[in-house]
C-alpha cells in the first residue's frame, strides 16, 4: 500500500514540476509585494488593489519578533477561506489636496472576477466573524505605514471565491487567474505568482528566464 501511495505522490510531483517549475524556498518579499500590488496612476488620481494571498504573512513575517511559528498559523487559519484585498481611491486636487474614496463606497463597489466572469462582492462588515473582523483591524496598522499619509484612505475586503465544492478558486501557487475592479479600474493577476517560483535557465546561455516562462523569448528554446 505504502509503495503505490509513494508512487501517486511521485507522480503528482513530476506533473507539477513539469507544469509551474520549482517554487522557492526563500521568497524575496519586495519581489512578491511588487507583484501583488497593483496602483493604477494619472495626474489626478491614484487607485490601488493590493491582494494579500495566504502564502504572503509567513513571507512578511520571517525574521520579524512578531512572527512567531503560533501568529504565522493563526493569520492563515483566520484569511485561509477568503480572497482579502486592500483598496484605495485617492484624488488629487490641487486645491483641495488629497481626498479618498470612503470605506462605504469602495465596499459596494469592488469586486472579484474569476476566470469565468463570475463576479464575487466584499463581504458586508455585519458578516464577518469576529475573527476575522478581529484580524482585517489588526493588519491596516502594518499596511497603513508601508504607505504613509495614504494609509488612511485604504480598506481591507474579504471575499468568499469558492466553487461549489468549498474550494477556493484562487490559489496564488497554481495556475489561473483574476481581477479586481473598483473605481473604474480594472487589475488583473495571473497565477501562479511568479515571485514564488524559481526562476529557470536557458541552456543555450545560462541566463535566468522568469519562473513561469517555457519557452526563452531570445533562443525559442524550452526553459527546464
Ligand atoms: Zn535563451
């Protein structure tokens, strides 16, 4: 019994390999912020959707006091089932300086898009559990100083994607993809993310081609 067992999982560590190569064991937590969050800028306004997977808070947290192996586990028990997104609005008037969309609008504006246009809506606060109602106060002082005097406009939003099953649609290590839209702005994420993957070589030079990459852009080789 255990020899077949050890053979699936063989199997199944092969086709994932194959499909999304090597995931990191040291994930550069810059390199994964860069590509989480989203801003969408012109002259007069400034949007933002920063999507926080699961897989960010023992990234974010690894060397810091705080970080405890107990914390880590609890904030990923805490967002596990949910899709969480921090948003912002921000206009910029030169006469009246910076102003932002309030919590009240941004919430029934924004909203998830799977791959299959289905459109999913921000938890409404009266239906959060405490936990996690507990948990989305908790995190926006971390956030709020990452952006300075912007801090106060951003809002953090829980979604349920499931399928019918229970499963979550949107898993930041397998492949896929979605949108975020609020404020007449559209942010797209394709999966996986590629700051989680290490990255490939292309045989014919050696250099590093990005982790999601099969073919390199330059040689028309396929990336092992
Ligand atoms: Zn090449």
């Amino acid at each position: 019994m255990r020899f077949y067992k050890n053979v699936i999982l063989l199997g199944l560590t092969f086709v994932t390999s194959l499909t999304f190569g090597q995931f990191k064991d040291n994930v550069d937590q810059v390199e994964m912020i860069t590509e989480i969050q989203k801003w969408e800028k012109d002259s007069s306004k400034m949007t933002l959707s920063f999507w926080i997977p699961n897989s960010y808070w023992r990234i974010a947290l690894a060397g810091n006091p705080i970080g405890t192996e107990k914390t880590i586990k609890t904030i990923e028990d805490i967002f596990e089932d949910y899709v969480i997104v921090c948003a912002a609005d921000i206009l910029i008037d030169g006469t009246a300086g910076i102003t932002s969309t309030p919590d009240s609008i941004l919430r029934n504006n924004i909203r998830v898009i799977d791959r299959k246009g289905k459109k999913y809506y921000a938890l409404a606060e009266a239906d959060l559990s405490s936990e996690l109602a507990l948990m989305l106060i908790n995190i926006k002082p971390m956030f709020a100083k990452m952006f300075g005097q912007m801090g106060s406009g951003m809002y953090f939003y829980a979604f349920e994607v499931k399928d019918k099953k229970g499963n979550n649609l949107i898993d930041e290590t397998k492949e896929g993809e979605f949108v975020v839209a609020h404020s007449n702005t559209i942010f797209k994420w394709r999966l996986p993310l590629v700051s989680l993957l290490e990255n490939k070589i292309c045989l014919e030079d050696n250099e590093e081609m990005k982790g999601n990459w099969k073919f390199c852009p330059f040689h028309g080789v396929e990336l092992k």
